[in-house]
C-alpha cells in the first residue's frame, strides 16, 4: 500500500518529520520552472527504524478506500509529444493506467506507472493527430472512474502526407526555387 505526498519547497535542505516506525518510505526528487518539472531523481529507499508504542506520538493513518477520479490536465504539446500533468486525490494510489489512442481508431496504448509521477510524457506520437487519453487509479479496493482528454500533438499531419508526394513530378511543374520554398514549408512543420 503506498501514499503519495507532495512537499514543495523553495529551501536545499528539508526535515520530514511525523514519519511511521516500521515503515519503508521512497523519496523522489524533482526540480520545476514556470513551465515544467524534469524528470524524477533515482528514488532512495529508507525504512524507519522500530519504535516501542509507549514512544510513538498516535498517527493519523488514512483509511484505505476505492481511489476518487484523478485530476489531469494537459500541460503541453510538441510534434511528436503531449505532456500530462496529473493531481491525485487524497486516497491510497498503488497504480496509475493511462490508455491512448488515436481518436477514431481502435488500437489502443496503455501505460501502468507506479506513483508519484506529477507529469507523465507521452512520447512517439504523430505529428498533427488528435489523441483519446484515459486515466485512472487503483488501489487493493478498486479502481477509480476514469479521467478522459482530447489532446492533439504540434503541426499539421496533412503536410506529412505531402511528404510522400514524388518530388520528380513535381520538378516539371515548379521552378526549382519553387521546389526549395515549397520543401522548406514542409520542413517547417513535423520535421
């Protein structure tokens, strides 16, 4: 069974306290601007040591419970990528399932990620595609309802189609300045 808690400090050093005897904790690090959080550090693992009862301060341990929908918001988008942000509810959260798929098709991706990632990338995307995105949560009670996005990646995918037409043909009808303006055009976008 496993918490996630979220501690945001401007400070270099900081002193948990209040922590559970005879319990294993993993600590994650993450740095964040204004626009985005790196990735996550190697996760330490540390066990607290046993304490008699006489010396523990009475904990307020959280009901375990079926997990309430997660909160997720598109943070942003590149070509190829979309970038997620995910807030968790206040229940126990063993497992994070994200599943993607093209809008309007059938096969779809699913990712299941142990938390507490804040942002989660989705990467190898087309280029220009709208995208169904589904998340939820689980714990040993259940699973939580699903949260559903529609996010599209950068550019435009009708101008990766046009990559495929043959370029020979196209020399006989455009000048070759032409040609060089019109490959640039393509290139800007999805290259």
């Amino acid at each position: 069974m496993s918490t996630l808690t979220t501690i945001e400090t401007i400070d270099s050093n900081l002193i948990l306290s209040n922590l559970h005897s005879s319990s294993q904790y993993f600590f994650s690090v993450s740095i964040c601007n204004h626009f985005d959080c790196g990735s996550s550090s190697s996760t330490i693992h540390i066990r607290t040591p046993i304490l008699s009862s006489n010396r523990l301060s009475s904990s307020n341990n959280k009901p375990l419970t079926k997990p309430s929908t997660i909160r997720v918001k598109t943070h942003f988008t590149k070509s190829n990528e979309i970038a997620l942000k995910i807030f968790y509810p206040p229940e126990i959260i063993e497992n994070l399932i994200i599943s993607y798929k093209i809008q309007h098709n059938s096969l779809t991706k699913q990712l299941n990620i142990s938390p507490p990632l804040l942002n989660i990338r989705l990467s190898h995307l087309s280029c220009g595609t709208t995208y169904e995105i589904w998340i939820h949560t689980s714990n040993q009670l259940g699973t939580s309802t699903s949260e559903h996005l529609i996010a599209k990646t950068d550019g435009s995918s009708t101008k990766n189609f046009s990559l495929k037409i043959n370029f020979e043909l196209l020399f006989f009808f455009l000048l070759s300045s032409e040609i060089t303006q019109f490959e640039r055009s393509l290139r800007n976008d999805c290259s």
